[in-house]
C-alpha cells in the first residue's frame, strides 16, 4: 500500500512537471514569436516611413538647390552686374599679370586689416550691381536676420578680386578658392555646386552655389552665394521617424 501509494505520489509529481515543463516551453516560443514577428513588423514600418521621407526630402533638397541656382542664374544675367565686372576688367588693360596680381594682392592685405581700404570698400558696396543684388534680395523678403539663407552673395572680376556685395565680404581677393577656380574655370565657366564646409573666416557652415558670369563665351568674373547652411536646409530636414 505505501508502495502504491509513493507510486502515486511520484506520477503525479511527473504530471505536474511534465504540463510546466509544457507550458513554460510554450510559452517561451509564443513570446518568441511575438517578439520576433512585432520586431520584423515595426522595422518594416519604420522601414517604410523612412523611405518614404527620405524620398521626400531628397526631392525637396534637389528642388530647393535647383531654386537657387536658378536664381544664381538670374543674377548674373543682370546688365547692372555684368557691366561693373566688364569696367573693373578693363582697368587691368596693358598691365601684366605679375603686376596685377601684386597690386591685387596689396588690396587684400589691407582689407583684411581694414587699412585704406575706405575708397575700395564704398566703391563695392555703393556700385550698381551692389545696389542690384541688395535690391533683389530687398523684393525676395530677405533680410539680414537669422532666418536669412545667406552668409554673403558676391561678384568678383576676371583675376578673382570683389567688384559687389550685400555687405563687406571678409575678403578683396578670391581667385584662390576652390570654389571661384572651380566656376571660373580658366575662363571657360562652368557652374560650381560645393558641399557643407565649414567658413574660415565665418566660423560657421556653409553651402556655396557658384556661377561664371559669361560675354562671348568666356568667363568675365563669377558671383558666389554663401548660404547659412542651418536656414538653407531647415526646411527640408526638420522630418522625424519614430
């Protein structure tokens, strides 16, 4: 009888380990599963969302630089602005490039140290195309608080050296910038569209849209614009995905 009864005992035991046994290994693969499927299910959700903003925001990104360049292209077909740059050009006729590159050169160190430069920078900022560009940029609703795109928009001349601006450009001289080489192109033009870098002289990043100015196929001088990278981009970057 008490053999009988252990026996009972013991299968019984074996019945209740063997269902939680069951139950726990049951339980752990539909936890799994759960897991494993709501895990693969969100990702594709996010997946998806995120494709589908980044495509957004491409698109977006590509019709918003194209904008300006199209602006860019608007400037410089302006007879206000093409007119300076030919008139400073022609004040480098029978000079070699040796002088006007000393004289240049000469101009820049002075303006960067803001020594008589008073006549060069008044010149600059009083001009025609100067009045130009700050009129254009008056009518487009820009001003020069933060939410202005950009930094600086200037004109520079054949040899590099600044002929207008919106507002005194930190240098007289860039014609040693990768970007003006890259637009004036030995003369031949072509348009220069950078990435984010950072200024040197603004401490600040930027995204510059380049353009030659053209007269009979040949580059003249090239206008720059200097975009405040956080303004130019805030439209088009501010999506989230969860």
């Amino acid at each position: 009888w008490n053999h009988l009864k252990f026996f009972k005992k013991s299968l019984k035991g074996k019945i209740v380990l063997f269902n939680l046994t069951v139950g726990l290994v049951s339980g752990i693969l539909v936890l799994s599963s759960i897991y494993l499927i709501g895990t693969y299910t969100l990702k594709k959700t996010i997946g998806a969302n995120f494709q589908q903003v980044a495509e957004a925001t491409s698109s977006n990104l590509e019709t918003l630089i194209n904008y300006h360049i199209q602006e860019s292209h608007l400037l410089i077909t302006s007879s206000s602005i093409l007119s300076v740059v030919e008139e400073s050009n022609a004040l480098y006729e029978g000079e070699d490039s040796a002088a006007i590159r000393q004289r240049i050169l000469e101009i820049e160190d002075r303006w960067v140290h803001a020594q008589g430069v008073d006549a060069y920078l008044l010149e600059v900022l009083n001009n025609k195309a100067s009045l130009y560009l700050k009129n254009f940029f008056n009518q487009e609703g820009e001003t020069t608080s933060d939410k202005n795109p950009h930094y600086e928009i200037l004109v520079t001349n054949a040899r590099g050296a600044v002929v207008a601006g919106i507002q005194r450009p930190a240098h007289y001289y860039y014609g040693n910038r990768g970007w003006w080489q890259e637009a004036y192109h030995q003369g031949q033009g072509k348009l220069f569209v950078g990435t984010i870098e950072m200024d040197p002289d603004l401490n600040q990043k930027v995204f510059i849209i380049s353009s030659p100015l053209m007269k009979d196929d040949k580059a003249v001088g090239v206008l720059s614009m200097i975009h405040n990278v956080d303004v130019f981009f805030n439209a088009v970057t501010t999506a989230r995905v969860g």
